[in-house]
C-alpha cells in the first residue's frame, strides 16, 4: 500500500499544475484559451436580454407578539448548475442557501433587525474536488481527505472573534477535516450596530478569490424600521432592490474561467495578482435589464468582484444621490454624477427616474484595470447594466432628507496609538508580482498589530506599490481623513525595503506633497478605504461602537482574534493580509 505524505501531496499537486499549464490549457481541455477567445465567448452574448434577479430574502429573526425576536438558521453551501445568461449552457457554481433547489448566485439577502442576534450554523455540501484551480504554493487551506475547505465571513459585521470567519477556521463537507483555529459550527452576529448594509463570503485560508469566483457570497441587512421610516426613503421590494457587481469570464461550455497558468509559473503555478473577467454580471445576469418607473429607486450596491474597481455612471446623466457608504449611512446626502466603487465597497443610493430625458439608461463603467494605471475598459466590461423607463407617471411618496445620521466624531486627539502600515510588491526578475504583504511580514508571522478595546488609534497607510489597495479590517470602524502624496518615492521605497520601518526611514521628510481630496461621500465611518498608491492615507480608527460610542458587548479579546488586509481577494490570498488582536483597556 502506498501511503502518500501531505508534503508528497503538495509536490505532486504542483507537478500536475506546472504540467498543465506549460500548456497553457484548462484540465481535460484539449486546446487552451487566450484572452481573445475570453472576449469572443462575451461578446457572444447579447446584452440586455435578461431581466435583473432578485435574491430570494432570508429572515434573520421572527415577529412575536408584534415584536422581534431571536431565531436559529442553517444555511449551506452546494454546488448547482446556474444561468448566467440566455445563451450561455448552464454554469457549475459553489452558491449558499437554505437548500440546494432555493440556493442563488449571489446567496440569498439575510434579513436582520438592529439589536436582534441571529445565530447560523454554516454547513459545507461542497464535493471532493473544486470545480476552479488553486495554488499550494500560496498559504492555503490543505485537508487531509480532500474537499473544498470553506468558512464565512460577514463582511463589515461587528461579532466575537469566534463568529468572524477566521482562515483558519475553514472546514469541509461533513466537518471532516477542520483548520486549527476552526471551532465551532454555529456563528452568533450581535446585531448591535447602525443600521446598514454588509455582506458574507467565504474567507478560506488561500482559497478566498477562487471561492468567490465560484459564486461564495451574498448580501446582509441590518435594519431599523422606525430609523428608516423617519428617513423616507424608497421601501419595498420593487423599489429598495439589491445590486450585486461581479465580473467573470466563460469557457464556451458556459464554466467560469480561472487561470491555469500564473505569471511567474516556475514560483507559483497558477496564482496571479488580479483576475479580471470578460462580462460583468449584476446579481448573477451578464449585463441584465430592469424595467423601472419614473420615481425614485434605492439600489444597495456592492462590488462582489475579486479585483475589478468600477467608476459608475448613467448614459442619460442622471445623478446618484449616496446615502451611505458600506455599513453607515452619511451625514448628509451627496450628489454626484459618478461613483468609484472598489472590491468589497457598498454604496447605499437613490436614482429618481422621474427626471429621465431618455426612456432607457445604461450604467456604465469607466474604471480603468488594474486601478488606477492599468487598461481602458473595453465595449463589454465597460457596460453594467441597462434600465428601462417607463413613460407614465406615477405616485413616489418617498423623499430624501437634508440631514441622515450622525455618528460619533472623529477626534485625533483621543487617539491612544499611532501606527504605520506599509503595503509591499515582491518582483521577480521579469517584473511580474510573485506576492503582496504588510509591513514586511507574511500571515503567520507573530501579531504586531494590538489594540485596546474601546480606545481610538491613527493608522497612516503606505503604500509603495502601483495599486489602488482597498483595505478591510475586521471589527475596527474607521475613516479616511488624510491622504498625502509621497516625495523622493524611490529613496524612500529602497529605506523602506530594507528597514520595514517608516519611522527610521524618516517617514515624516517623504510625506509632503500635495494631498488628495477625499471624496464627500466616503467621509463617514467605513470598513474599506482605498489606499491611493505612492500615497501615505491618514485613517481614524475605533474599536468601539460609533453610533453610539459604546464597548463591544462581547469578549473582542478571545481567540482566534481578527484580520486586515488588502481586499483584491489575489492580494490577500498570497500575505498582503495580517493578524489583528485586541486585549483589554
């Protein structure tokens, strides 16, 4: 009997990668796809002949005696067969939901009810083998019987370090194997925080972009009736509607394409710093359609795309009207023409179609890729989504007041730490990225980041490299106050990569030239703030309650602790991510 070593594995696992992809060839195709083939198979699709989904809703609570109250659910993950489009066979995707029939791509929309807790136990239906490629040469998730190791996140939730969807909390079908940080089956969100829109995902230890990719995610509420009523905004499922962005590429079969092939094959086989597809899809439709009325619409939008930044806009010059950005709303509406939305960001809005000059209107993106120095959008993901207007009136009761919410201020004299973070690209010989990571540290190396329950810190962000890094950390809220360019960049980057240390590389002698404005609608309290390159960003940062300036209710201190990191989910998958601990005041 041969007995197969996980070290074996993992040789054998990178043997077979490296021999498929010298071929440049998907796994049991006979002939390999290049790009344009990737953009003949989308541009094969005609646009705008789907109608927009709507994810079906999950309750996170029910009415008792005219009151919320606490319910348990169970929510899996399994692999189906979805519809990205008309023309397109049916695609194999990894989807959440209550069952296998109802499952979605995106998951279903939960439902919450501020201070009401839910408590979901996540379950893994997923097969023996995933349906997209991997890399063993990045930290990743390896079980030993095989299996597609999972575990979720809810993005933007405040919630105990065990509900937090460590990536080493991951498991497989069955709970068969588990990842040493993993346990517990059953997750518990607090619920305390403003009301506001979050979402979950999966967040597996170097599995997380091909997760995703595959269709792990969905959307989550967190409401406040009473709140939301004074607000008058528009309510209801025809007029408060969910808008999930995710660009994906197609084999002709209709399967997601992924690489198979890295850009520095003899270091990591498959990985690659950013992975962009062909069609944009809006909640699980290439380049859908929505009939809407001329009235007002509130469109929750969230960027669910591995690395793709979208700068939307209408083609009738219609404005967005932003009324919160991720999970709080602003102080006061911002009017606008256009929207930079980065992975992972969520912005809250309000369209009113009344005003239309046109019976239709494209939304369209214009977001360079990579953000901010890479291409042009072409004609197929430079489209979004269209809309069309009906052209008879209609009642809308429903308004936007002058003044939203207000949280706590922002004082930077409360704050207790400063720290600097500074954001890396390792190069090889060729000039292709080989990894991304923080402050010259990979994942597993000790935790340097360890802030005080309820105090207040200064981050000042670094970053030394070509990239827009959208930055997400776990639990903290924060938010961007200054952002200033850095001067003599390449004496300060060559200081910087050989001490890994912005003080002793006099930070403050680099850190001087002009400032960039922050946009208005992103100066509220936030859980991902773009990190402009060969810029140092000034955040705020809270560990406590901002709404209402209150401790966490639970213990924030216990294992196995929280994350940041860089949300293009390739950045983080290989290091550009860190350990978070907090202790106590």
């Amino acid at each position: 009997m041969l007995f197969i070593t996980m070290e074996l594995e993992m040789v054998l696992s990178i043997l077979f990668l490296l021999m498929a992809t010298a071929r440049g060839q998907r796994i049991g195709e006979s002939t390999p796809v290049s790009e344009e083939d990737l953009q003949s198979i989308a541009s094969m699709l005609e646009m705008y002949v789907d109608p927009l989904p709507q994810m079906p809703k999950v309750y996170g609570y029910s009415m008792v005696g005219g009151r919320p109250s606490c319910v348990k659910l169970t929510i899996g993950m399994f692999e189906k067969k979805w519809k990205f489009h008309r023309d397109l066979p049916p695609t194999t995707v990894f989807v959440y939901g209550t069952n296998p029939i109802t499952a979605t791509f995106p998951g279903p929309a939960i439902e919450t009810i501020q201070g009401v807790p839910l408590w979901i136990t996540w379950k893994n239906f997923l097969p023996t083998r995933h349906i997209l490629p991997w890399d063993p040469t990045i930290p990743v998730a390896m079980p030993k019987h095989g299996g597609v190791p999972t575990v979720v996140h809810l993005h933007g939730g405040i919630q105990p370090p065990q509900s937090d969807g460590s990536a080493f909390a991951w498991f497989t079908a069955g709970f068969r194997d588990v990842g040493p940080k993993w346990t517990q089956d059953t997750y518990m969100y607090p619920n305390v925080q403003s009301p506001g829109n979050l979402w979950y995902h999966d967040h597996a230890l170097g599995l997380t972009r091909a997760n995703l990719l595959a269709g792990l995610l969905g959307a989550y509420v967190i409401r406040n009736h009473m709140t939301e009523a004074s607000l008058g905004f528009p309510s209801g499922d025809l007029f408060d509607l969910h808008l999930v962005i995710a660009d994906r590429s197609f084999y002709k079969d209709g399967s997601i394409y992924m690489n198979y092939t890295g850009d520095n094959p003899t270091i990591h086989p498959q990985w690659q710093p950013e992975y962009f597809g062909e069609a944009i899809t809006v909640n699980g439709k290439a380049w859908p359609f929505l009939i809407v009325l001329r009235r007002r619409y509130r469109f929750r939008i969230l960027n669910a795309s591995n690395a793709r930044f979208f700068s939307l806009s209408l083609s009738n010059n219609l404005s967005f009207t932003i009324i919160g950005s991720d999970s709080s709303y602003l102080y006061k509406p911002i009017v606008t023409p256009t929207i930079l939305i980065a992975p992972s960001e969520i912005y809250d809005v309000i369209v009113d179609f009344s005003n239309s000059p046109t019976r239709s209107a494209e939304m369209l993106n214009s977001a360079a890729y990579p953000y901010p120095s890479g291409d042009s959008p072409n004609e197929l993901n430079s489209k979004v989504m269209k809309f069309v207007i009906q052209d008879f009136p209609i009642l809308d009761n429903s308004r936007v007041p002058s003044i939203l919410q207000n949280y706590v201020n922002y004082n930077m004299q409360e704050a207790v730490k400063h720290r600097y973070i500074t954001l890396y690209e390792d190069d090889s010989t060729s000039g292709e990225p080989t990894r991304l990571y923080i402050n010259g540290l990979r994942f597993q190396d000790p935790v340097t980041e360890i802030p005080k329950t309820g105090t207040t810190e200064i981050w000042d962000v670094i970053n030394l490299t070509n990239d827009n890094h959208p930055m997400h950390l776990h639990l903290a809220t924060f938010r961007a106050v200054k952002v200033t360019q850095i001067q003599d960049f390449d004496s300060f980057v060559n200081c910087m990569k050989g001490l890994h240390d912005a003080e002793k590389c006099n930070v403050n002698r680099y850190a001087v030239g002009p400032s960039v404005q922050i946009p208005a609608y992103e100066k509220t309290w936030k859980n991902v703030v773009k990190m402009e390159p060969g810029y140092m960003t000034t955040i705020v940062v809270k560990f406590r309650l901002v709404h209402n300036n209150e401790s966490y209710p639970f213990d924030a201190t216990a294992e196995p602790g929280y994350v940041y990191h860089c949300h293009i989910l390739d950045h983080e998958d290989n290091e550009m991510i860190r350990p978070l601990k907090l202790v106590n005041n």
